[in-house]
C-alpha cells in the first residue's frame, strides 16, 4: 500500500499521527506546509492524504482538491483546530472523505483514517 501523507505545520502533532499510524502497519510521508505537501501529492502515489485546514503559508483544502484531481483520486481529510460547521462544509464540498475537530481521541482519529481508505 502506497503511504500516507499527513500534511501539519506542527511538529508534534505530526509526531502524533505518525505513531498512531506506524501502530497500525500505515507508511507515512510528512510535510510542514501547504507547498511541500502539494509537491508529494504530484509526485507520489498515496493511500491517503490527511492536511491540517490553515496552513502557515495557505489552505489545506487545496492539498485535498489536489488529491482528489489525480488521475486515481486520493482520499483526503482534514483534521482542524478551527472546526465550525462553515469549515467543515467548504472541507467536504473541496472532496475530503472525512473531517475531524482538534483536539479528538486517537480510536477516533484511526476509525475516521481506516473509513477513508476503505470508502475511498
């Protein structure tokens, strides 16, 4: 299975999903902004794509629309710490297959993952 690209500019959090993910048997690929995530979605392949929403130097949603355009769409969600509902409509109508608030328990978070790479 092809990895799974989590996109975070922050360092802990990334750390995070990564063993969360590694305890799942999930290979993992990191970028800390909107620009190196969207250069590993183009060059690539990936299970999944999981963005923070803001990003230090733009939207996340682009990273998700980006998966989504690929000639084998990629699944993609977004996790926030900025939820509300405007936030979680723009992510679903931008393709994203789930969306999480921040802070959220990890059974959560691996459910919301395993969903998205099952329905696709």
């Amino acid at each position: 299975m092809p990895p799974i690209l989590v996109v975070d500019d922050e360092a802990d959090l990334v750390a995070s999903y990564e063993r969360l993910l590694r305890r799942k048997g999930y290979g993992i690929v990191s970028a800390g902004s909107r620009v190196e995530g969207l250069r590993l979605v183009a060059r690539e392949p990936l299970a999944l794509v999981i963005t923070d929403l803001r990003l230090p130097d733009g939207d996340g949603l682009d990273l998700v629309r980006a998966a989504r355009r690929l000639p084998t769409p990629t699944p993609a969600m977004v996790v926030t710490g900025f939820a509300s509902e405007a936030s979680r409509t723009a992510s679903m109508a931008a393709g994203a297959s789930a969306f999480l608030a921040k802070p959220f328990a990890a059974a959560s978070f691996t459910s919301l993952v395993e969903r998205a790479l099952r329905d696709g």
